[in-house]
C-alpha cells in the first residue's frame, strides 16, 4: 500500500467501494444496473478505442490510461454503451484487490453532485460527507502522497456548468470552503491534490474540451459480444441462439445495437415474446411497439389510462425534441398531464440532476411523439409540419411514422391505448409518396436513401412496387451505405424483384454487409463493388450469392482485393455462371493467376471477359492465363491485361495461345505494356492463322517500331484477318511507320471499323496516303489522330475526302497544330472534331 494506514481504514473504504453498487433496479429501457450486472458475474467487457482496428476492451483502456504519463482518462460513449458499468466493476475490482493496487483511495462521484447545492464546502468535507471512512490524518497523507488516490467522476454531460479554469477562482488547499463548480474544477485541473489521478465518464459534451488526460471512445459491444450478452441473459440456449440471431438480421446492422442498454431492451423483449410464443419483430418500429405494449400491460392500466399516459409521454417527447433538450423540468412534466400517473413514469423517465426528468431511452422518446401523433389528431398537424416541428431533435421520428403507418405494427397497440386516427395515416401516406416522388426524381442522395429506409420501416411490398416504378428506378446504385442503409436497400430489391443492376461504390464490405446484401446481389445481373474495401471474411458470402444468383457480370475494379482475398473469391466462383469478371486495379499479382485458371478451367465455367488492367502480374501471370486458354474448356474471349507489367518474353506464350484451336479470344487489350518490337512480331505471327478469332486488338503505347506496323499492315490484309478495332496510339513511328497501315486500310480486304494512331508522331506528309486510304475504304467508321502535328495545310484535302465519306461517323484532330483560321472549314463537315 502507498500509506501508512491501518488494516481496519483500508478494509472499511474498500467497503465502502462496494457501497456504491448496490443499485440493483433494472428497468426494460433503462438497462440492467450496474450493481446487478457485476454482483451476477456475468459482465461482459464492451469494446473502446478507434472505429478501425486499434480496439480493446474498454477496462484495458482506462487501466493503460490510468497507468499512463497523465495519469488521467476520459472516457466518452454513447446513451447506455456501458460506460458507468465499467467504472463501477473497475472500482469492485480494486476493493477486491484485483486491479490499480497502486491506488490507496479511489473515491466515486457523480458530477451532478458538485452542481446540487449552493453551499460551499471543502474537498475533505465532500469526501467525508461521501464515502465516511477516513483516517484522522487523512489530509497530511495525502498531501504528502496524491499520486494513490483516484477519483472517478461519472455524468460529465449531466453537469450544468463549465469546466473551463478561466471562469473559475481555483484553489489548493484541501480544507478551504469552496463552491463545488470551484473544488471540480480545481481539481480536474491539478490545482488541489495535485498528482492525483482521476477518471471521467460522460457522452458527447463540450465540457470534454477542457480536460487533461487520455480520450477513451466507448465503442461498446461488438457481435461476438453481443452474442455473449444473450447467452448470459438467456439460461435456456436455444432460445439465446434463436433471440440473437434473430436481432443480428432484423436489427444488427443499427449503430445503437453496440449499446448495453438496448441490448439489455431487446433481450428482456424477446424473452416475453418467446415465453408468450409470440413472434418477434421484423423492424424496429416493432420491437418498440412490442416494447411499449409491454410496459403498458406491466403497469395494469385501463385503455383510458393508457391513453392518456402515452399521449402525456409524447407531449414531453415533443418538448424535448423541439428544443433539443436532453431533460425537461418537473414542473412542466406535470403540467404535460403525467401528474396522474405517479407510479407509471419511472418506466419510461429517470431524474436528471435534482429538478428534471429525462427518458431512459432516447428511441423511445421519439416512438411516443409517433405513438400520439397518430392517437391525437387535433394535437398534431400534418405529417411534414409535425416532423419539420421536430427535426432538430429527432433522428428516428419519420421512421417509426412509417412503421406505425401501417396496421400490421399498430394493431397491438391499438388493442390497448384505441384507435389510431384513420386521418392521420392516410395524410402520413400522402405525404410519404410525395416525397419520395420526389426525392427519386431529382436524385437527392440523402433523401434517397431516407426513402429507402421509410419503406424498409413499412414493410409493406406493394407499397414499394407503386413507389420504385421501373421507369423511376431501373437500376440500383448506390455509395458509401452502412449496414443500416444496405438493410433497408436489401429490402426494397427484394420485394422488386430480379433487376439488371446493383451498383455500390465506396462502402465497407464486411462479413455482415455481405450477409444483408446477399439476397440483392442474388438477385442483379450485373453486380458491381467498385472502389470498395472488402474484408476477407464477405467473400465466400459474395461469391455464394453470385454462384446461386441470376448475376452474370461482376466488377470488383478499384477495390484492393489482393492474391490472398482472390483466392478466397475464386474457391467460391468455380461453379458459377459469370460471362464478366472485372479485376482492375485491385492490386492482384503473379501469384493470383493460378487461382484464376482454376476458374477459366472448370468444367461449368462460362466466363467471357476478363479485365485485368492495372495489376502487376506480369509474364509469370500472364503466361499461367495463357496455359488456361489452351484448355477447351476455357470460353475466354476479352482479356484485358493494359498496364501489367507485361514485356516481350510473354508473347511466345500468347502467340501459342492465339493459334491454338481452342482459342476463343476476340477481343485482346495489352495496352501500356513493353512488348516491344520482338515480342509484337511473336504476336503478329499468331494473327496470321486463318481462323484466329481476335477482331479488338489494343497496343498502345507497347514500345512498337515501324517494322510491327508493316506486319500488323500484312495482318490486316491477309483476307482472314477478322480485325476491326486496332489501337496503336503512343508508339512513335512517324508517317514512314504509319503508312503500311494507310495501304492497309486502302486494301479490299481489310475489315478495320475503327483505328486510334494519336500521339504517333504524324505530319501533312502522311496526308495523301491518309486520303486515298479514306476514299478506297468503306467499312472503316472512327479514326482517331488527336495530338499529332497536322497543320492547317493538311485540312482542305481532310475535309472534302470527309465530306464524300459517309460511312465516316467521327474522325478525331484535337490537339494538332491547327490554327483558328481553318476552323470555319473544319465546322463544315459534322463528323471532324477538332
């Protein structure tokens, strides 16, 4: 011990730590008391730190904290994410010698308690008055050594005035009278009792700006935790196993699911609706409508009654949430009606600081405002001006409007507090459709989603399909979702049916995305998850929905996947029915090719395109893809490999490949890679054969030389040569280079639609050719010349050999050296862009 204290002192504070758990009433919205939670051993730690991976349990947090070169914590969470629990089993842990043994003293206070009264009083006084047990020389020792006691301070959000030191006369000595916004404030500030250590809990204040110490965000429970939470609620297994699951698929993906609190809510719920064998809700307006129908039978009132206190209840939800008051003065609690229900209130309110009353769950403070909007008509107006009214307050109110709108979840209720007023839902309905009309419309991203979420709170599919019409939403897309939005997205796919896309972008893939999402991705022709991170635990989820749905291309571009997550997705992809498969840019390498094969290679496998852009495979990889194309059972024929890190040694793998029989390619992309003169020339001897199938070939900027121009030129003009789309942009061979491809073009045989030449160095010498090209072709439709050096003595000939061709569509001069003295020539022909 840091003192020289006798055994009885330390024995009897040490006692006097357990003193401040003996709270033991638990409330179905207020939660499980601390008291009752730890006294029943089955506490369950929840998690702290950063939203990412730096996380640990909130106990390890503070204890590092307190441990630290501060020596002080401030701990920060939501409503009932577990903060005053795991102060009070930290300070049982020390009374029973099992943790911060450093500390001789650690005394407990609630901030409210130094803002109650006008007098003033010394910190010795303050300590005497709260925890008794002290030794006579109490002051002299710790004076002498502070640095053994802790003060743990809970409620920073509940105090009512300012921790800022400037506002306040601080003072050090221990014995002196102070006002209790001084003595905090001194001693937060290590004015008095300098040394000690201190840690804070509160929610989300402004007051947190002026402390010292270590933030601990309180994250609270993650799954595995909340799945632990039902297994100590529940003594029967199944029932925990069935109760968790259930609540992880209706309501898992709710940020508040995290809380203790609402956890604590949901179980004891379940636990009435299982023993009752009722079913359990679907959304969250219906656990709070079963929540509410429980605590109404609960109290034994008549219809009147309840009536009466649930309409009192939304009159004080209404007051807070107008004025974003977290509490509402007794005085006018009463004056709200609930004066006659003096038994009832402590179910659904709890005192804030000595002269207010706040709800014990903030979601339920916005079901009654919604409970009686649809109970009382003549108190509330229409549907828009009751929730404009209240949106500085409220965050749930229009969904749980939405909910109660239809009879499925109001029933029950009506049952016991009457009939919901038939005027009031059929405005919420009117209102409904037209926002959401025109939040389709216009495409505001945020009511967009809102829409989505009002639908998924209805659960009413017809009123889905009259909302989402084909024309108004043929497709789906969507970026950065959260669970709650892709739940309430999932929703509406599903009661639409079979559609042709899925689009979300820059979202978080998690294991749990992909278990809401599943049905939609099932569900999609075409999926897309571009410039997504997606965890390595969603895709055998990914690929099960693909392999079992109607989709037929997937795009996973920009999503960083990585050889070891490819893996994962191609274990799962072998038997499915994808005809597309795009992987650009997601950081793939060689060793990634393997897996790919066994895809290209199965038995069932129909896949067609293949994007690889932007991933460093290499030859090694390429040459594994290239084995896979001599398999008959490859159906291969687009492969994308631009910017691969591919070089010449690849190509006498791929020219092998190019005059196999069982070559399916017709389309080949193998720009931004240095293949140089040799290995195209390997190339160009496989596009000879007779029967080879490629009709798109890219090659820009492959490092060409004039020598694979006139070959590619002899390609072209073979009389089997299926090309008709050749990209040769970027290799500077000059007009001497170019103009075996003008004889190409020129000659009966050629089947070119469209030829990209930009940036190959071109001048006014290569117009001549270029014309007599034009005017011997008759299938060519694109050609490309933008940044090449043309000048205004090459555009008269261009332009009357473009005005005679009218199987031209577009011919392309950005960025020559034209001036603006030919562009009134230039605007004569409707197909020149320059």
């Amino acid at each position: 011990m840091c003192f020289d204290l006798s055994c009885d002192i330390q024995i009897k504070q040490r006692e006097r730590a357990f003193l401040v758990l003996s709270d033991n009433t638990s409330t179905i919205l207020g939660g499980q008391s601390p008291g009752s939670v730890i006294n029943s051993r089955k506490y369950v730690p929840v998690t702290a730190g950063a939203r990412g991976d730096d996380q640990r349990s909130l106990d390890d947090a503070i204890r590092a904290a307190l441990c630290g070169e501060t020596r002080a914590a401030v701990v920060v969470g939501s409503e009932g994410s577990g903060k005053t629990t795991a102060l009070r089993k930290l300070v049982a842990d020390w009374a029973k010698g099992e943790c911060l043994q450093n500390f001789s003293y650690v005394f407990n206070f609630q901030f409210r308690e130094f803002g109650s009264s006008a007098d003033e009083l010394s910190l010795e006084t303050l300590i005497h008055q709260g925890h008794h047990q002290t030794p006579p020389d109490f002051t002299r020792l710790v004076t002498e050594k502070p640095d053994g006691v802790l003060f743990v301070f809970d409620g920073l959000d509940e105090y009512k005035h300012s921790l800022d030191p400037s506002v306040h006369s601080l003072t050090s000595d221990l014995t002196r009278p102070a006002s209790g916004s001084s003595l905090l404030a001194s001693l937060l500030h290590g004015s008095l009792l300098k040394g000690a250590a201190f840690l804070v809990a509160t929610r989300p204040t402004d007051n947190v700006r002026f402390l010292r110490g270590a933030r601990v965000e309180v994250l609270g429970f993650r799954k595995p935790q909340r799945e632990a939470y039902f297994n100590n609620f529940f003594t029967d297994s199944v029932a925990a196993n069935r109760a968790f699951l259930h609540m992880e698929r209706t309501l898992g993906f709710y940020e508040f699911c995290a809380s203790p609190r609402f956890c604590w809510t949901v179980c004891s719920v379940y636990k009435w609706l299982l023993d009752s064998d009722a079913k359990l809700p679907e959304t969250l307006s219906q656990l709070f409508a079963d929540t509410l129908v429980h605590l109404i039978q609960t109290l034994s009132l008549n219809k009147a009654c309840s009536r009466g206190l649930v309409l009192a209840l939304g009159r004080v939800a209404s007051h807070c949430l107008r004025g974003q008051h977290p509490s509402c003065p007794k005085h006018a609690v009463d004056a709200f009606g609930l004066q006659q229900f003096p038994t009832s209130v402590d179910s659904f309110l709890r005192e804030h600081g000595e002269e207010e009353l706040s709800f014990r769950s903030h979601l339920m403070r916005e079901f009654v405002l919604a409970v009686a909007f649809f109970l009382d008509a003549s108190a509330y107006e229409d549907a828009e001006k009751t929730l404009n009214d209240h949106k500085a307050g409220a965050k749930m109110l229009d969904l749980f409007m939405s909910g109660l709108s239809e009879p499925a979840q109001y029933r029950s209720l009506e049952d016991l507090l009457g009939t919901f007023s038939s005027g009031q839902i059929k405005a919420f309905k009117s209102w409904f459709r037209g926002r959401s009309e025109k939040a389709l419309k216009d495409y505001n991203r945020s009511e967009h989603y809102r829409c989505f979420h009002l639908l998924h709170q209805a659960q009413n599919e017809s009123l889905v399909k009259e909302i989402l019409t084909p024309p108004a939403h043929p497709s789906i897309f969507h970026e950065n979702l959260s669970l709650q939005d892709c739940a309430a997205l999932n929703f509406v796919i599903t009661c639409l049916g079979e559609r042709e896309k899925l689009s979300v972008s820059r979202t978080t893939i998690s294991r749990e995305t992909m278990e809401i999402l599943a049905p939609s991705v099932s569900l999609s022709h075409t999926v897309i998850l571009s410039h997504c991170c997606i965890h390595k635990e969603a895709l055998p989820l990914l690929a099960s929905a693909v392999s079992t749905g109607v989709a037929r291309d997937l795009d996973l571009s920009h999503s960083s996947i990585g050889d070891e997550k490819l893996q994962i997705l191609c274990a799962g992809l072998r038997e499915s029915k994808l005809h597309s498969l795009n992987l650009s840019v997601c950081g793939l390498t060689a060793a990634c090719c393997g897996d790919l094969v066994s895809v290209l290679t199965s038995e069932t496998s129909q896949l067609r395109n293949l994007q690889m852009m932007f991933n460093e495979i290499g030859d090694r990889g390429f040459t594994k893809l290239c084995e896979a194309m001599h398999s008959p059972n490859c159906r291969l024929q687009e492969l994308q490999l631009f910017d691969s890190g591919l070089t010449g040694a690849c190509c006498s793998d791929l020219k092998e490949v190019v005059m196999s029989e069982h070559c399916t390619l017709s389309e080949l992309e193998l720009s931004l890679n240095e293949l140089g003169q040799e290995g195209a020339l390997l190339l160009c001897q496989g596009l000879k054969r007779p029967s080879c199938p490629i009709e798109t070939l890219g090659l820009t900027r492959c490092g060409l030389t004039p020598a694979v121009f006139e070959e590619l030129a002899s390609v072209l003009k073979n009389g089997t040569c299926r090309i008709k789309s050749l990209h040769l942009a970027i290799n500077k061979v000059g007009d001497q280079g170019v103009k075996p491809l003008w004889d190409a073009v020129a000659h009966p045989s050629c089947l070119l639609e469209e030829l990209n030449v930009e940036m190959t160095k071109l001048t006014d010498a290569c117009v001549e050719d270029l014309c007599a090209a034009l005017r011997a072709n008759n299938t060519l439709r694109f050609l490309e010349l933008r940044n090449n050096s043309l000048t205004d003595a090459a555009v008269p000939a261009i332009v009357q050999v473009m005005k005679e061709k009218h199987n031209m569509e577009e011919l392309n001069l950005k960025y020559n050296n034209f001036s603006e003295d030919v562009f009134e020539m230039l605007e004569e022909c409707h197909n020149i862009r320059y």
